[in-house]
C-alpha cells in the first residue's frame, strides 16, 4: 500500500489470484456435496488457507455461492457471444446454430462452475434464490433475441423454442454420450428439426 493507502499494483495479482483459487475450490465443492453439505471449512482447506482468512474475500457461503454462479454465467456468455459473433450476422438460423453449439459445449466440457450453474437452486434461501434467477435469465435474454430474430411462421412459437432448446439443453449432461455426435453436431440437428428440415442425420 502506498503513502496515500492505495492499494500497489503489484499486490493486486496476489489478492485476484486467491480470490480466484477460492472460487475454484468453491466451485469444486458445491459441484460434487452440493450447497447445503459444503461448509465455509471446507472450501478455505481446498483453497490452502485458514478458514478464517475466507471471510476476507467473501462475508458468507452465500456470497461465495452467487459469485461462483456470476463466474459461471460469464463463462458461458462469454463462449456464446464469442460463437455468434462468428456466424453470419445475415443468417439468424446459423446465429442460433453457433450459441446453442457453445452453450451445450460449455455445460459438457466438464467444467465446475458450468454444472453449478444448472444445479437445482437452494430452496431455503429466497432472497439468494431470486438474484440467481436473476443471472439465469439475464444470461438467457441472449436467446431470446435470437430466437426473436427467426423468421417463424407464427411469432408466439419464439417462447416455446426457446424453452425446449434450453431445456434440452441444460439436461444434456443425462443424455449426452461422448462417442456420439459433438456439441455443434447436435446443435446442427436441433435447429434443423426447428426448421422442419427433411435432412436431419443421425438419431439419437
């Protein structure tokens, strides 16, 4: 810290850097005991600190919870806004095509904060509940507007698309066999089936 108390550039690596590591292990932990059987003891012994020490980066397992969920929102929408701005911007089929494609490669590439993120969310903690709902459906506006920008038939079949495309998609992780086809491969059959295309491949 300098003469002025602001904080020096060269700690604030180290500060990001345990940060970080907390919430890796919190990740890690909420993924495989779940919310409810992971304690603030836990997660500080996987970071290699003092539990202690814990509650200077997050004032409760709360907080720790929201912030892996922030964490992995940002993942995902980072990796969907990436993929469609490849596709073609002419083509909101293919724009679809590319999110979903990234959306499902997300969830099944075996990352912690993915699977946090589609968990079943914490039913005693209301206020928690709402402001993950929150990120869930800020991140899924994405969608929204993709599937907006379809040239559908009938414009009240927007909402149902991408329900059942989301839906489908966050359950992948059930269904989904890794000899089979890829995330883009099955992203590719779904829109077509949207699209009433005759020429959908492989089946499930």
């Amino acid at each position: 810290m300098d003469g002025q108390g602001h904080i020096d550039d060269a700690v604030r690596p180290r500060i990001n850097n345990r940060r970080a590591r907390v919430l890796d292990a919190a990740a890690y932990r909420f993924r495989r005991q779940g919310y409810a059987a992971t304690t603030m003891r836990d997660i500080a012994a996987d970071a290699g600190m003092l539990a202690g020490s814990l509650y200077y980066h997050f004032k409760s397992k709360t907080a720790l919870l929201l912030a892996v969920h922030e964490e992995g929102v940002r993942r995902i929408a980072d990796a969907v806004d990436a993929a469609v701005a490849s596709a073609n911007p002419n083509d909101p089929w293919q724009r679809l095509e590319h999110a979903l494609a990234a959306h499902l490669q997300s969830l099944l590439d075996g990352g912690d904060y993915a699977q946090v993120v589609i968990r079943d969310l914490p039913a005693d903690a209301p206020e928690l509940r709402a402001k993950l709902i929150q990120l869930r459906d800020d991140y899924e506006q994405r969608f929204r507007h993709l599937v907006d920008a379809l040239p559908l038939e009938n414009a009240k079949d927007a909402g149902w698309m991408r329900l059942i495309l989301l839906g489908a998609a966050n359950w992948s992780k059930t269904w989904y066999r890794a000899d089979g086809d890829t995330p883009a491969e099955i992203a590719g059959h779904f829109v077509r089936l949207l699209r009433n295309d005759k020429t959908v491949g492989t089946k499930p």
